[in-house]
C-alpha cells in the first residue's frame, strides 16, 4: 500500500522522505491543501514495475496473436478432432 504524506512535509525532510522510498520500494503520494497531487517513488523501484510492465504487454500481445491465428486457422477449415488433439498432446507429453 502507498504511503501519504504532505507537500509540505516532503520538503522539510526529503532526505528521510527519500530513504523511506528506497527502503520500502513502494510509491508514495504527496498531498497538497488535503488533495493528492503528486506520487513518487524510488528510481529502481520505478524502473522495475516498468520493466514487469512491458513484459506482461509483451506476453498479452503474444497471446492476442495465438488466439488471432487460431481463428484464422479455422476459418482456413484447418482443423483437428478434439480426441486426435488430445491424443497428440499426451504423446507429446509422454502421458501414455
């Protein structure tokens, strides 16, 4: 969970405000008059939810592309007989 503190309190102790960050790995939100107006968060902390970020995009833009041809696959008639399907997968498997 997010940590919350004020603007204020942010520049009077951004030292310990920044070691918390780099401690807890967790993004903290800077309010202003009560309202929230900033989050920030540790550079390598940030760096890595990016990265987990792009590689979870990447793994939905692989599957959207298997379901994309396998609809083309069928609509081509090419097909397989669910039993013969399974059939290939447990050999393929080594489960018969």
């Amino acid at each position: 969970m997010a940590s919350v503190a004020s603007l204020t309190d942010f520049n009077r102790n951004q030292n310990a405000v920044l070691a918390d960050l780099r401690d807890t790995q967790k993004p903290m939100y800077l309010t202003k008059n009560g309202k929230a107006c900033a989050v920030i968060m540790d550079a390598e902390a940030f760096d890595r939810m990016m990265a987990e970020r792009e590689e979870t995009r990447s793994r939905e833009e692989r599957v959207y592309q298997g379901i994309i041809r396998g609809i083309e696959e069928f609509q081509r008639g090419e097909t397989t007989d669910a039993a013969k399907g399974f059939a290939a997968i447990r050999d393929r498997k080594g489960w018969n």
